[in-house]
C-alpha cells in the first residue's frame, strides 16, 4: 500500500483525477490507499475550490 502524508493535502494528482470524473473509491484503487485517504484530500480541495463539485 502506499503511503500518503496527510500533510500534504490535497494530492494534485487525484484533486486531477476527480476532476476528470474518476470516482473516490477509484481514485484510491488506483492509488492504493483506503478511500478515506482520499476523501480527506478532496475535502482540502473542495473547500479551496467550490467548484470542484460541478468539474466533477
């Protein structure tokens, strides 16, 4: 599994990946982490980007 530092939020790479249409628990398939994980980075993008939602 790989690790992710939650300092780091949010991960661009799946902030991009979300933004493309990939589902959460897709995006953390890929990524091989928990869905949780990736929740957690979502919510730092979402909060600096209210329309991460309608891109999605």
């Amino acid at each position: 599994m790989a690790k992710t530092r939650r300092d780091a939020a949010p991960n661009q790479e799946w902030v991009l990946m979300y933004r493309r249409g990939l589902r959460r628990a897709r995006i953390a398939e890929l990524a091989g982490v928990p869905a949780s994980t990736v929740g957690y980075h979502l919510r730092f993008a979402r909060a600096a980007d209210p329309l991460l939602g309608e891109a999605h």
